[in-house]
C-alpha cells in the first residue's frame, strides 16, 4: 500500500500540470475577488471550495459521475466553455499587467472593503459548492493517470472501495496542487498590490494558453 501512495504522489504532482487545474486556478482567483465582498470569511470559504472541488473530482472521476461526464455532448459543450473562460481569462491578464488597471483594484479593494455587499449568506455557500463541483466537472475533459483510473474502477466494481479510496484521494490531493500553490501565495500577509497583478496575470496567461492543448 505504501508503493501504490507513492505512485498516487508521484502520478498527481505529474497530473496536477494540465490546463484544467490551470483554468480552475484562474477562476479561483476571480472568485477570490468576488468573495471580498462578502460578508463571510474568505479564508472558510475557500477552503471549502477545494474541499467541494475534490470530492466532486473523486465523484466525476471514479463515482457514478462518470455516467454524465463520459457523454460526447458533454465533452463538446465541456471544450466550448473552456475555449470562453481562456478568451477571458487572457484579457484578464492583460489587465492585470496594466497600471492603471492596479490603481483601480487597489481603490475598489478599499471601497469594497469599507462596503459590504448584501449577499445573503445561503448563497455564497451554495455558489461556492455549485462553483467547485461544475470546475471539477468540466475538468474531467482533460484525461487524468490511465492506471489510477483503471486501478480506481477496478475497486470500486469489486466493492473494495475502503481499500483504494486513501490512494484515490492522494491522487487527487496532489494533482490540485496548482491550486493550493497559488492559494498560497495570494495568502501572503502584506503582499505587495503590484506583486499580486504579477502572480494573476501569470495564472492567467497560462491558463488561457493551455487551453490550446485541450483542442488537440
């Protein structure tokens, strides 16, 4: 067991570099933005958003989600949406390299923090529930490590899911590992406004190129 959690270590890190978990990375931080206007803790909600992200991704991956996600019409609509968000996610990042376009952030950043949107409570949770589990989904077009996969279904048909499930969720804790990084680093205390446009905008040019690996 021990040499199969290595290999789930090693296969993760391996499958974490792929265009989904990258364009999952630029929502996340968008929705980063969004939630400093909520009336919640961001750091709860963002770890709930990870939290809900992998759990949907064991679930699409190795559950009954499968039956949905294997669909050819959801695989088309699947690349469209994605083929959208890296057409945002680059003029985002344009953006966020241009001064005047910092200066704005920082002073909306403080107007938005002296005033509070409404938003009730119920429904930031539910956005970031729905959020996760839909990234997760729409992750499932990009093909993850053949012999977790056929390892993974291979247990579960046999009913021995106790057995494989610590592998599976090793797996997938280190194949977001993108996600935790740049969670990370925008988490700094006293991180420079210009530093954090530097670390958007990378996230967000890589994410929009990698897209073009999807329509191979």
């Amino acid at each position: 067991m021990k040499d199969l959690l290595t290999i789930a270590c090693g296969a993760g890190l391996q499958d974490g570099l792929n265009p989904c978990i990258f364009m999952t990375c630029a929502v996340f931080i968008v929705y980063g933005f969004w939630l400093s206007s909520s009336p919640l803790p961001i750091r709860q909600l963002t770890i709930t958003f990870g939290l809900i992200y992998i759990l949907s991704t064991l679930n699409f991956n190795f559950g009954p989600g499968q039956i949905f996600v294997l669909q050819k019409s959801f695989c088309f609509a699947a690349k469209i949406i994605y083929f959208v968000l890296g057409i945002v996610a680059f003029i985002l990042g344009v953006l966020s390299i241009k001064e005047w376009f910092l200066s704005y952030r920082r002073s909306t950043a403080a107007k938005m923090a002296g005033e509070k949107t409404n938003i009730p409570v119920f429904l930031v949770w539910l956005i970031t529930a729905v959020l996760a589990a839909v990234m997760s989904a729409l992750a499932t077009t990009w093909p993850v490590n053949k012999y977790i996969i056929l390892l993974g279904n291979e247990a579960i048909i046999k009913g021995q899911w106790q057995t494989i499930m610590p592998l599976l969720v090793t797996y997938v804790l280190f194949s977001t590992w993108p996600l935790w990084f740049v969670w990370a680093l925008l988490s700094i205390k006293n991180l420079r406004p210009a530093l954090s446009k530097i670390i958007c905008a990378a996230v967000f040019f890589t994410a929009s190129s990698s897209m073009i690996l999807l329509f191979k």
